[in-house]
C-alpha cells in the first residue's frame, strides 16, 4: 500500500523553525495569528507559517490575516485536487504555487539584475469578479497593474501577461474586456492560452455543471461552455495568432498603438486584423516574417486611409529598428536623390568627425553606412534617424536611435 502523501514534508522542520523566529520578535503581532492557526487544518495552518516565516515585516503589519489565509487555502486546495502540483518539488510549490506576492524587497532586488536575465510571468487568467472567484482565486487587480509598472520601470525584466480562455463565467464580450484591461498594462508579451481541462482539476470535475466541452485527447483544450461558443472559441484562436504574430513579436512597437486609435480598443483591432487575415486566405498560406508589414500597412491604409503614409513611416522605423536589411523594403517610401546625397555626406563627414559614431572609429564611411543605417522621415517634419546595431537593447534587441535634424550637415 502507497505511503500516504505529507503536505510540505520535506520543510516541516525549517517552517517551523522560521515562523518561531519571527513570533519570537514580533510577539504582539503573532499572538493572534497563532489563535487563528487555531482553527485551521493542520496543511492550511502550515502553509500560513510558511507565509508568516517568509515574507518582509512590512507585510506582516499592511495586510491582515485573512489576505494571507486566502492564498494559503487556495494553495493547499491545488496541492490536494491537482495530482500536478502535488507533484511538483516542495521549493517550486512554496516559491511559484503558495508564495503570495512580489514585495517591495523583491522589485529591488529584481532592478540589480542585468537585463534579460529573469522572466517574471504573471497569470491574470481573466479581470472577470465571477470567473476569479469561480475558479476560487484572489486578485486585486489593482496591486497586479501596480506590481507590473513597478517592474517594467526597471527596464531589464522579460514580463509576459497571461489570459484564459473557456473559463467559467467568461463569455466572449466579458473576455474582451480583460484582454483590453490587460493590455493597457503594456506587458512585453500578452499570451492568450484555452482551458486544458485536465482530469483530478476542479474544471474536470465541474464539466458537466459549467457545460464544458473538450477534446478528449490530449491537449484535453476546452471547445464550448455554457458562456462561450464553439464559433468564438475558434474566433478567439485566430485572434490569438494576430496577437502572437503582431504583438508577441516585439517588431511593430510604433505602428500598433497608433493603429489602435482606429479602432474602440486594442481587442477590436486584433479581430479585424484575424477578419482580414481570414479574408485573404493568409492563414491558409501564411505570409513570410518582413510581408507581415506589408499586410498591416494594407489593413491599416483599408480601416484608416487619410493616414496612410503616416503608417507607411511608422512600419519602416519598426523595421528598420530591428533589421539592418540589405535590401530596401517595398513598401518604404522611395529616398530622393537630394536624401541620398545627404546621406552619404553625413557619412563621409562622420567618417573624419565621429559625432554620432565614436565607436566605429576603425571603419571608413562606406563601412559605416552598411553597418548602420540612416534613414529619412518626413513626418512629423523631414527629420533623419541614424540606427546603430552595435548598440542594442540587450532586453527586446532593438537598434540604438539617434535622432538627427535636418539638414543634417
């Protein structure tokens, strides 16, 4: 006979320990944590003083007992109804599954790290009150956008968002609506998953109540439920392509949100964009990465005409941000003879003066105009930027700008 399984076996000891520590130095504060701890079960009381143990004393004293009991019964529910978590190593449930928040002390120490180093993802689900208290989780969506621009403001963070579809309560409109509040947040990526409705979860054994239908095989993906369509579920899907394609990229930084002051707000602009794609047939035969800007220069000049060559400006600065191309994109505006002259005096003048590029100071000019790239605008007025690709972001690998006027000699 199998032994049975012991909640946080392996930390019992160090828990313990810890918690005492913290009591010991706070006796005030603990004495009626520990008449609470109480009246709770031994695996939930466990998973308190792991919280109590661990966690900075400015959370002790901002955030009541109830915050922190919450979390704890929500995690060893998961640890009991979910055979995945249960059998995940002690460390990842306690730091990735039970632990309650990212502290003050965490973003500092978050900040110190070189850029690229960390990924810290956050999983939303949804901003639906009835879908987050269905599916039995907390969330003050507020603190979540806090904690988000906290870490963005650091600036060296990979930070994706997440959001779920399928999930009780959440029909099609009511999805929507979390997709724009989560995407107001701006996260360097925006990942739309489907309910995997896998057996021993809580949504496997409320199926039949939430009338939620899923493939049978793995992925064990969520078809219908009461709330949402099997139609919108593949609606959602070819959304979430338009997503991954256009925003999970990181290649159209410039053109995206001012193409979104065309539509009501960015979900809507994501499904006309999955409609035109779907009218073209461009899911059927999917377009190469640099035709991609192509079509969303199409779509854009379709839905917003007068600004046609506002977005035609706004695509080349997003290419050339991440390219150093070879070859001219086709749907750039043609440089001008007087560009081109101007052009190649900036880089005959820099190859004797170095103002822009001190670090090329081994290269000729000729070397220097193929290992970077200057490129004329007109818009706002006629203006240069200058792209250099030995300076980039280490964080989204975009070229280093350098805004030059014009003229520019």
């Amino acid at each position: 006979m199998a032994e049975p399984r012991v909640f946080l076996k392996e930390n019992r000891g160090r828990i313990e320990e810890n918690y005492l520590e913290q009591a010991k130095n706070l006796p005030r504060v603990f004495a009626p944590v520990d008449e609470k701890l109480q009246k709770c079960t031994e695996e939930v009381a466990l998973a308190c003083k792991y919280l109590y143990a661990f966690m900075p004393y400015s959370d002790i004293g901002n955030y009541p007992f109830e915050v922190f009991l919450d979390y704890a019964e929500n995690g060893v529910k998961l640890w009991k109804e979910n055979p995945q978590v249960a059998d995940l190593p002690e460390e990842i449930f306690l730091n990735y599954v039970l632990f309650h928040r990212v502290n003050e002390e965490e973003i500092a120490l978050i900040r110190t790290m070189r850029p690229g180093m960390i990924q810290l993802e956050i999983g939303v689900q949804s901003t639906n009150p009835d879908t987050i208290r269905e599916i039995h989780r907390k969330m003050d969506f507020a603190q979540v956008s806090e904690v988000v621009t906290r870490v963005q403001e650091g600036h060296n963070v990979h930070q994706p968002l997440d959001l779920i579809a399928g999930l009780p309560f959440e029909d099609y409109e009511s999805f929507s609506r979390s997709f724009d509040r989560v995407y107001a947040m701006q996260p360097e990526q925006l990942q739309l998953g489907f309910l995997k409705v896998l057996k021993g979860s809580d949504m496997h054994e409320h199926a039949k109540e939430y009338g939620i239908r899923y493939l049978e095989q793995p992925p064990y993906e969520v078809l219908y439920t009461n709330w949402i369509s099997y139609g919108e579920i593949r609606r959602l899907k070819r959304i979430e392509e338009m997503v991954e394609l256009y925003y999970n990229s990181g290649q159209f930084p410039h053109t995206l949100p001012v193409l979104e002051k065309a539509f009501p707000g960015p979900f809507a602009m994501y499904e006309a964009l999955a409609d035109y794609y779907q009218e073209q047939g461009y899911f059927t035969n999917s377009p190469a990465r640099a035709y991609r800007y192509q079509i969303l220069l199409e779509f854009a000049a379709m839905k917003d005409p007068a600004n046609r060559e506002i977005y035609r400006e706004l695509l080349t600065y997003d290419m050339y941000l991440r390219e150093n191309l070879k070859s001219r994109p086709a749907f750039a505006a043609e440089i001008t003879e007087e560009e081109k002259q101007d052009i190649r005096r900036f880089y005959q003048t820099e190859e004797q003066e170095r103002h822009y590029l001190s670090a090329y100071d081994q290269y000729d000019w000729k070397q220097l105009s193929r290992m970077t790239h200057l490129e004329p605008f007109r818009y706002p007025e006629p203006h240069y930027v200058l792209f250099d690709y030995q300076e980039r972001n280490p964080l989204n690998y975009e070229a280093k700008v350098q805004v030059i006027g014009n003229p520019i000699l």
